[in-house]
C-alpha cells in the first residue's frame, strides 16, 4: 500500500494512469463507443472532413476515421501486452538461470545478447518479418524477440547483486533447491525493476509495430491499426490531414501515458526514496 500511496503523490502517474485507463476503457467498450463498424466505408465519403456525422472525417475508403481508431486501440493494447509478456516471460527466467548459475552458461548467454544488442532492435525486427513474411502476427513476434536481452542483461544485474547475500546463502545451505531458491528470494526481488521495465516496454512495442505497418510489415490496409492507418492515409495528408493527424495523437497519448506512468512506478519503488 505504500508504494501505491507514493505512486499517487506522482502526478506524473496519475495523468499516465488517467490516459492508460481512457485508452482501456475504450479498447473494452469499443462496440458500443464506435458509432460505426471499422470496416463499413462508401466511396462516395471518401475524405469527408470532420463533422456531425463523422466526428474526425473519413479516411481514402469512406470509413469512420474515429471509429477505427477507437478499435485501433483494443488492437495496440493487445499489441503492447502481448509482445511485453513474450519478452518479459522468456528474458525473466533466462536472465535468472543465467545470473545464478554464472559459468560457461552465464558467459554464452551474455555473448548471445551481446550480439543481439549490437543491432538496432527495429533493424532486427524488419529482419525476422523479412524471414517470417508480412503481418500484425509476426510484427507482434519479432517485437517481443528483439526485446528479449532488455529483460535479460536487467534480471541478470538484479540476481548478480543479490545471490551472495546472506538470505540466499542461508537458503542453500539448509539444502533449497535452485527451483526453490529462485522462486521465494530471488524473483520478488527482481519484480520492481522488470515491472518499470515492462511499463516502459509497452510504450516500446506499439511504438515499434506502428512503425513496423507503417512500413508495410505489419497490419494490412483493412486492418483498424494506427501504425497502418498512418501508412495508407500519407498520400493524402496535404489535402486530408485530419486522416494521419488523430491516428499519430492517438499513438503520441498512449505512449505519453506508458512512459509516464513507468517514470512514476520507478520512483515510488526506489527504496531511496521510500522515506
């Protein structure tokens, strides 16, 4: 509770936590929050400016442009949340065993990711989607790989720092299996930076697979994804800017509200800070 009390007193989280909880709100209600289906358009619309009708204008197919964002939004939480969990399921355990059993393990490891950091993380993903062939689905994979050694040099710091210490020695002394010892002193004790991480991550991975559409690697022209709205609403942004305005605020607020919120998080769980 109290690292919840000081995450309030953050006013930086609280305005993150009130935009992350707009864009939830939305992605759960968007059935009933769309005024129209996101994939119902006529021609005859086409680039309709904003009005009564259609609150942000239409884009090049006659389709409601806040319609579409509204279900971009289920579509980019899901996005963040699901490429977040590979990363941060597959980069949690390998950076714990390879940070407790050290050795020639801990070395290959560390080299792997060492190789894997060398290279730009969107160079590596258009690497993968290149090898695995276009769309959301291997965007969404490539992201959550590519962020694996984040997770994986961050939890391997953390049990580096804390193996040695006396609570750790006790336990194996008194015969704790590596299983056991992993899971009840070491784990908790990497939950509060890989949780920052994580927040921070989210904002990482739409941003990325945003950018991923907006090349052509991710999420197809019917498809209601910002990233890919942005890509095939370009040409017209001279003559229709509303159709790449609303979509790039929309990816703009759902970072801001991520990073926000991870910068808050960071601090109220910063045992420096605690008093």
């Amino acid at each position: 509770m109290g690292t919840f009390r000081r995450l309030l007193r953050h006013r930086g989280a609280v305005v993150g936590l009130v935009i992350i909880g707009i864009f939830v709100f939305t992605a759960i209600f968007a059935p009933l929050l769309a005024p129209y289906g996101p994939l119902e358009g006529q021609l005859a619309d086409r680039l309709q400016p904003p009005s009564a009708q259609h609150l942000l204008g239409t884009d090049y197919a006659g389709r409601d442009l806040l319609s579409r964002i509204i279900y971009g939004a289920r579509l980019s939480l899901q996005v963040g949340l699901l490429t977040v969990g590979l990363a941060l399921s597959v980069g949690t355990l390998w950076g714990a065993f390879s940070g407790y059993a050290g050795g020639l393990f801990d070395l290959l490891s560390m080299r792997a990711v060492d190789v894997l950091l060398a290279f730009p993380s969107l160079l590596l993903a258009i690497l993968m989607i290149a090898i695995l062939g276009p769309s959301l689905t291997n965007a969404m994979l490539a992201v959550g790989i590519v962020a694996i050694p984040t997770y994986v040099r961050l939890v391997r710091s953390v049990v580096l720092s804390i193996k040695n210490q006396e609570f750790v020695l006790a336990s194996r002394a008194l015969g704790a299996s590596t299983g056991r010892i992993l899971r009840r002193h070491i784990f908790p004790n990497v939950m509060a930076p890989v949780l920052v991480q994580a927040t921070l991550g989210i904002a990482a991975a739409i941003l990325e697979t945003a950018g991923l559409s907006f090349l052509g690697l991710g999420a197809d022209a019917r498809t209601p994804e910002w990233g890919s709205m942005l890509a095939h609403n370009k040409t017209y942004f001279r003559t229709a800017p509303w159709t790449m305005t609303y979509p790039g605020l929309a990816i703009m607020l759902v970072i801001l509200g991520f990073n926000l919120l991870g910068d808050g998080l960071r601090d109220a769980l910063d045992p420096r800070l605690k008093r």
